[in-house]
C-alpha cells in the first residue's frame, strides 16, 4: 500500500529539520578555520544525520531531505510533479525552521548558524586559495551529481537493497571533507536557505539554490541513459526465439 502524502512530508520535514539542525549547527559550532579535524567533525555530522534519518524514513518518503535530490528523482520518473513540489516546499520550510531554532539557542547569528561562505584566501600550504563565485557554482553541482547519482543508483534503483542509507550518508560525508573549506559544501537548497533566512545574510545565495539542482538534473539523465543501455544489453542477451516450423 502506497503511503499518504502527509506521511512522506511528515518524514522529510523530521529528516531536513534535524539534517539541518545537527549539520548546520556542528558548522556553527565548530566554526571555520578549525582545520581538518574540524571538517571531519562537521562531515561526519552531516552524513550520519542523512543515514540514520535515511533508515528511519527511507521507507516513508524515500529519504530525500535535499531539494536537489527530489528534482533528480522527478528527472528520472521516481517521483510525481505534485509530490515533488509538496517534498520541496516541506524541505526549504524544515530548513528555515532548524535555522531559527538554531539561533534562538545559540543566543543569536553571531556563530553564522553554518550560512555556507565561498573562501577567501584560504591557507593551503605555501598558498593561498580564494574560490570565485563560477568556480563555487563547478564545486557545488558536481558534488550534488555525486549525490544524486548514488540516491539514484541505489535507493532508487534498489541496487544496495538495505544498505542504501549508508552509501549515501557516506557520499555526504566525503564530499564535505573534500569541499567543506572551499564552498562550505552544503549541494543542499534547504540547508543553504534556512542559515541564510536565519542570519539575513543571502550573500550567493543564487549559487547554492541553483548549482545543487544543475548537478541533480544531470545526474538524473546520465542515470536514466545508464538505464536504457542496461535494458538493451540485456534484451540483446536474451536467446532468439527458434521460428515457427
């Protein structure tokens, strides 16, 4: 039996709620400039809050928690337009919800309630790295492509069966390891959207609303290609029927 709506945007709202309010606020509360431990902390945040609420409602609503995952989900057919505006507009709404609650007992904005920031001149050994808006843009999507190409893969298409939850908190996790100091690596319009309304700071905020959603659309097409070519194969594998006599 299919499950109600309510319930799948019950489920997404209690997953990018505490997505938000336990990764943004590892953010705010670790703060930058902490170095690679630092990162880690945050990544590991982020991604076992996606795994653990991925395996309590992956079976509700699918687990999406990220505005970018469900537009590569509806590319890829696994999700209806009206479901997928529903889960989006629950998403952004959770965000904001986490952000606010997150400053009002942080005692304010001050910490920057994990508001992603492109760097600028970030110290990497004897140089110094500041990434440009464009580069940021690059960064973001191709880390929300990874995102949605393992949702896709596996959750969707059930390749890891019950262990989908944990292939993609991993994803999360070592994307912000990676990308954590340059963009703040959030490839999530909720969990960028809800620090900025909190802070009311939306300094490149069409960045981390529109690269996420670039990376999920052309991962969903590469998904839906792989697909096709996978079903081909296998059609061209099957015997030929013997002629009728």
């Amino acid at each position: 039996m299919q499950n109600h709506l309510s319930a799948k945007l019950l489920g997404e709202f209690i997953g990018t709620f505490a997505f938000v309010f336990i990764g943004a606020g590892a953010a705010a509360v670790i703060g930058t400039g902490a170095g690679l431990s630092g990162i880690a902390a945050i990544a590991f945040a982020h991604g076992l809050t996606i795994m653990v609420f991925a395996f309590a409602y992956g079976s509700v609503s699918g687990a999406h928690f990220n505005p970018a995952v469900t537009v590569g989900a509806w590319t890829a057919r696994a999700i209806s337009l009206g479901e997928a505006v529903a889960y989006i507009i629950c998403q952004l709404v959770a965000g904001a919800c986490a952000a606010l609650l997150l400053r009002a007992v942080l005692g304010g904005a001050a910490t920057g309630l994990g508001r992603p920031e492109l760097a600028q001149g970030l110290a990497l050994g004897a140089t110094t790295l500041t990434i440009t808006p464009a580069a940021g843009f690059v960064i973001e999507a191709v880390l929300a492509f990874f995102l949605v190409v393992v949702v896709l893969a596996t959750a969707v298409a059930g390749s890891a069966g019950a262990l989908a939850p944990l292939a993609i908190g991993m994803t999360v996790t070592l994307n912000i390891m990676m990308a954590g100091a340059l963009t703040g690596a959030n490839f999530n319009p909720a969990i960028s959207l809800g620090p900025m309304i909190a802070t009311g700071n939306f300094t490149n905020a069409w960045l981390y609303m529109t690269a996420p959603i670039v990376g999920a659309i052309v991962a969903a097409l590469i998904h839906k290609t792989f697909k096709r070519l996978a079903e081909d194969e296998t059609i061209a594998a099957r015997p030929a029927t013997a002629p009728a006599e």
